[in-house]
C-alpha cells in the first residue's frame, strides 16, 4: 500500500503541473493539455493543444480531490478550468455550431481546430453541471445547456429510433461511425443533469433509446464494439480496451452501474459481463492490449484503460465481494506503480503505450505510412495503429489512475 501511495502522490503532483495545466496568461491558461511530447512531434497537429474533454473531465477529478482532501486550492484550480473551457464555446447565429466546443485549442499558433466531437461536449456539459452545484455560477450552467442543445442537434437514427449519436460535425469532412461506448456514456451523463439541462420527455426517449441500442451492441463475450458504420450497417469487430470500458467507468462515474440505480434495467448485468471480459484477457502484469481481434491481440498496451480498469475492478469488488476482482485490482494498482515514470519532467506520468519503441524520425515517418496504407486496403474490422502514439504523454491515463489508486488505496481490509 505504501508504493501505491507513493504512486497516487507523484500522480497528483503531475496533474497540478505545467505539463498537464496550462499556467500562461493566454486563452488557454487553466486548461488542461491533451499530451505532452516526449520527442519532436511527427505532425503539426501533434504539438501541445488544450483538450476540452480533458479540461472537463480535470474539472471533475479536481473536485473530488477536494472533497477527498478539503483542500479549497483544488476547487480554485476547478474554477479557473471552467473559465477556460467556457472560452472553448462556440457562439453564433449557426445552428451546426452554435453552443459546441470546439475539440481543442493550440497556445503556439492561437487556433482552434474547426472541428467539434460530441463526447468531448457532453464531457464539457456534465463537468460544468458540477462545477455549478459547487459555485452557483450560472454561467456554468447556461453553457452547459448551450452545449446539451447542439447534442441533441447530432442524434443518429436507424429506423426512427435513436442509436446514438454522431461523431462529429466537420464542415469539410462527414461523420460515419457510432460509437457503442457513446450510446451509453452521453446519455448517462445528460440524463445524471437532467433537472439541470432541462431535459424534455421525448429527449428522455431518445436517451433511454440510444442506451438501449448500445447496451444491446454488446457481444457474448462482453465486449462493446469499437464502433457502428450506419451506412453499411455493420460494426467493426475489434475490441478497443479503452472504449470498452468506457461505459463501466469514466471521470463522470460509472456509467452502467450509476444507469442500473436510474431505472435502466439490464445495465448492471452488461457491467459485469464486461468486467468478467477484463478479468479474462487482463495481461499477467495488470496491463491490457490496446486492441483484441478474433486471432490475438496487438503487440502493445495502452495505459488509459489500466485506470479505467482499476475503478471498475474496485466498485465491482464493493458491490459482489468477489475476490476475482479484488486481485484484477491489485494487478491493474501494480501495473500503475510498475509502469508510472520516475525520473523525468513527466514524472507521475505514463506514456500513451508500453513498450514505448523508440524510433527515429524517419522510422516514424516509413512506419506510419505503412499503417495508413494498410489501413485503407485492407479490412476495416482490422485495426492495429501504434506510430502517431510513440513518445506521447497523455494526461487520461493519469486522471484516471488518480480516481482508480485512490479508491483501491482506500478499500477496507488491505493493509
């Protein structure tokens, strides 16, 4: 316990620095990187950007490091973070845009990238809700419903009824995928603030409906699907570890779990079926492949779905008392304290993938066409990318790692 501690310390210390919140006096002080570079970054869009769904899921690990420790400066921090994201807002007389965040914003140039997720925005709006209860500042809460307004402008429909939601909306690219993990986790959180968003009967439909369909999207192993393509009306058959474990836990909560005590029924038996999934292809290190196909795995692991994983193994060990889950625990703690960096200026952290192979530039450049080729010939249900990802620092994992070595450090019984 002691090292997990240890572990959960440098963590923290690593999310209050400057490699993780922006501490300049521009628009994007208080808010929250998406990565950090450990090398030369391989493209433009590679360089350090502020990440609005990152900035609001910051929002929400900050208050519960305040309600953990009843420290006012992580509430401090949390407001300034809202302050930054609502500079992130869109506001015009365009209904595509008008009350979405933008994806992200880069300091060095001063640009936004015209693009606008709707994972990201409802991260935003949920975050925003909260800091509201906090602070009574109604400007949290009128943009968090400008926001909520645009996400129900991108439902997606398949035979009338509601599946989701769109991606993004590009003005110069088309959204084609939906995701399972989306279905489940937008309207969690929509539906969690739905005094406070105002959310309608037939919204409320359209919600229950798109959880409906995603929880339904679920394999007989447990896995969630990567994602939906509604125009060939097919899903892709790689499991994406990160995303599927989304719907169990993200910085909101526990999205199946929390949906159960809502009134949706069959969400908790979907919970443990995914985790029972987890406990079967979890490494013997803790770790997890980043991708499962029918015939194996990749060559390398992700860190964001170690925390993730963490939390879930944790709340479902507190509902069940299985012991199964209370060592998929230990394993995923040690792998967080095993693979965390020590001796760095990202220190606290974790690289986005393990082994992290450290190639040239060119190797980069050869190894990354290759993928892009690869990828537009051959299967789409085949996915194994790894290049744009080398020598990244992403700061998820450690959000995540924080909630899941602070919950695990505080289960009864372990000494």
């Amino acid at each position: 316990m002691k090292d997990v501690q240890l572990a959960l310390d440098s963590a923290v210390k690593f999310l209050l620095g400057p490699s993780s919140i922006d501490d300049s006096t521009t628009k994007a002080k208080s808010g929250f990187y998406g990565f950090q570079n450990t090398t030369k970054p391989m493209r433009e869009t590679d360089k350090p950007f502020i990440f609005y769904e990152i900035s609001g899921y910051g929002i929400n690990l900050l208050l519960k490091l305040y309600k953990w420790y009843n420290d006012p400066k992580f509430l401090d921090l949390a407001k300034k973070t809202g302050e930054s994201i609502l500079l992130g807002q869109v506001n015009s007389n365009n209904p595509k845009t008008n009350g979405a965040f933008f994806d992200r914003f880069y300091p060095d140039s001063g640009n936004f990238f015209e693009t606008f997720h709707v994972y990201p925005n409802a991260v935003c709006a949920g975050a925003l809700c909260e800091l509201y209860h906090e602070t009574k500042d109604k400007r949290f809460l009128e943009s968090a419903r400008k926001t909520t307004k645009w996400l129900f402008e991108m439902l997606e429909r398949k035979d009338d009824k509601c599946i989701g939601f769109k991606e993004f909306f590009s003005q110069s690219e088309k959204s084609d995928k939906v995701y399972p993990y989306e279905s489940i986790c937008i309207p969690f959180i929509l539906l969690k603030f739905q005094n406070d968003l105002e959310i309608s009967e037939e919204q409320k439909k359209d919600l229950d409906s798109a959880i409906s369909w995603g929880v339904q999207s679920q394999t007989s192993e447990g896995v969630f699907p990567f994602f939906y393509q509604p125009l060939q009306n097919k899903f892709n058959e790689t499991a994406y570890s990160h995303f599927t474990i989304y719907p169990l836990y993200n910085l909101m909560g526990f999205p199946l779990s929390e949906l159960e005590d809502m009134g949706q029924r069959g969400c908790f038996a979907a919970f443990q079926k995914c985790v029972n999934w987890l406990t079967k292809v979890q490494d013997v290190d803790g770790g997890f492949y980043t991708y499962y196909h029918k015939d194996g795995h990749v060559w390398h692991k992700q860190s964001p779905p170690i925390g993730q994983a963490l939390c879930s193994f944790v709340h479902l060990y507190e509902k069940t008392g299985e012991k199964k889950f209370l060592d998929a625990a230990t394993k995923a703690a040690n792998w967080l304290v095993t693979n965390q960096l020590k001796d760095s200026q990202f220190a606290g952290a974790f690289y986005w993938v393990y082994p992290n192979k450290h190639l040239s530039g060119l190797q980069k450049k050869i190894a990354y066409a290759k993928e892009r080729v690869v990828g537009k010939i051959s299967s789409s249900e085949y996915v194994s990318d790894v290049t744009v990802l080398l020598d990244k620092i992403p700061i998820w994992p450690v959000q995540f790692a924080i909630e899941g070595l602070y919950r695990f450090n505080n289960l009864q019984g372990l000494s």
